[in-house]
C-alpha cells in the first residue's frame, strides 16, 4: 500500500508506504522511501517478475523518473529510468516476461524504456508531429517485447482527440 503526503503540486513530500506479509494478519507502519519524492500521487507499482517496483521522483526533480524495487520489508536505493521527462506523463507496466516497461510523452514523441536487465533500459523514441491530447500514452507488450503504444493527438477541426497506435516489433 502507497500513500503520498498530500501535498499536491510539490516534490516536499515523501512516498510512504505500508506492508504485511501475504499470510500475515497485521500491517507495518508507514515508512517514508528513502530518495523518494511525490508530485500530486503520482508513483506507480508494478509487480515486474515477481518484484515489486515503484516508479516515481528522486532528488526532488520532477523530470527525472525513478524506479525502487521491493525486498520484502522495504524499497531499496531508487535507479534512474534514463528519462528526464515529466512523471505525470509516464505508464508503467510489466511485460510478460517480468520486465518493467515504461513508456512517456515527450516534446517530439513517445519515448519507451524496457528494462531487460532490472535496472539498465533499452529505450527508444517514437517521433510524433502532433500536439498530444487526453493523458499519457499507454504500452502493453509481450514476453518478446513486442506489443502496441497507444496516445491522443489534437487534431485541428476534430472535435475531441484522434487515438494513434504504433506496433512495437
């Protein structure tokens, strides 16, 4: 369980988080993530084969995406996901090979980092022309890293947003 102090617009605040064993009855106090900074609730959890990851802030910088992996009691030291771009703008989701995948809008497309070794990505960038609309673009991929990137795009003329999708070979 995860809970941001409720400071919503600032990187003062401290990711907490509590814990039970799966066959325990009682959960562990709140305990703030070393490194960790919140921006309006922003953190995700991913159970990337069969760890438990956060992706979130570190060193109180919005524009740079970090990523803690669970050891049972706690969150170790956070590793940088090789973004600098907007938390807010970032989906995480797990492969089903177990690896985290995240994929994040920046100012000339989508970039996608696929953590094959834990904590070192691949990434690589999809380059888009439009102006992104409707939130952050969503990635599903398979156990061979294949898969689909959807994201909105404004659309001069069209009332609401134009949904793209690009298969990831």
């Amino acid at each position: 369980m995860c809970s941001s102090d409720l400071q919503y617009a600032s990187l003062s605040g401290k990711v907490a988080v509590a814990w039970k064993p799966s066959n325990g009855t009682h959960w562990k106090s709140f305990k703030k993530v070393k490194g960790s900074y919140t921006k309006a609730g922003t953190e995700q959890l991913v159970d990337a084969g069969g760890h438990i990851r956060m992706v979130d802030v570190s060193g109180k910088a919005i524009y740079q995406p970090f990523t803690w992996k669970w050891n049972g009691k706690s969150f170790g030291k956070p590793k940088s996901t090789g973004d600098h771009n907007d938390i807010s703008s970032v989906d995480a989701v797990t492969d089903h090979s177990g690896r985290l995948v995240t994929a994040d809008v920046e100012v000339d497309g989508i970039m996608v980092s696929n953590f094959g070794k834990g904590s070192h990505a691949a990434r690589f960038l999809f380059k888009t022309k439009q102006t992104f609309a409707g939130g952050p673009a969503q990635i599903s991929t398979r156990a061979n890293g294949r898969g689909f990137l959807v994201w909105g795009n404004e659309k001069q003329g069209v009332t609401g947003q134009v949904l793209k999708a690009q298969a990831i070979k």
